[in-house]
C-alpha cells in the first residue's frame, strides 16, 4: 500500500510523460466509435419533447411567479 503523499510508480510516469497529440486523437476515435448516434428521426422526436417539457416548465414557474405577486400586493 502506498504511504499518503507518495506518488505510485504508475502516477509518477504519467506525470513526467509528455502530451503525444497522435496517442489522444487515436483514444479519442476509439472512444467516438462506440458511441450509438441516434437516428435522425430520434434525435428530432427527442428535441421536440425537451423544448415542449422547457416550455411547460417556464410557463408554470411564470404562473406561480405571477401568484406569489399578487399574494404579496394584497398583504403588503
């Protein structure tokens, strides 16, 4: 077990190895190769149900907004 303070032999070569820009764009075209897109029509049906859900949201905070407003006139 390492003492705490102590680098691992491990952590102590990444830290002294240099950036090798080849070596992160290879990992980075591994790693966007398992990614699943979605299809065209998915990412629309998608989009639509967030700005709809946005929306809905917006308008009863403006709602409540609104009652709180006029609670407050009618105390104060």
């Amino acid at each position: 077990m390492a003492e705490k303070g102590k680098a691992t032999p491990a952590a102590a070569e990444e830290a002294t190895s240099q950036f090798n820009a080849s070596e992160f764009l290879k990992g980075t075209k591994e790693e966007l190769d398992k990614v699943v897109w979605p299809s065209r029509q998915q990412l629309i049906s998608e989009s639509i149900a967030v700005i709809l859900m946005v929306s809905l949201s917006a308008t009863i905070i403006y709602f409540i907004d609104k009652l709180f407003s006029w609670a407050a006139k009618q105390v104060f």
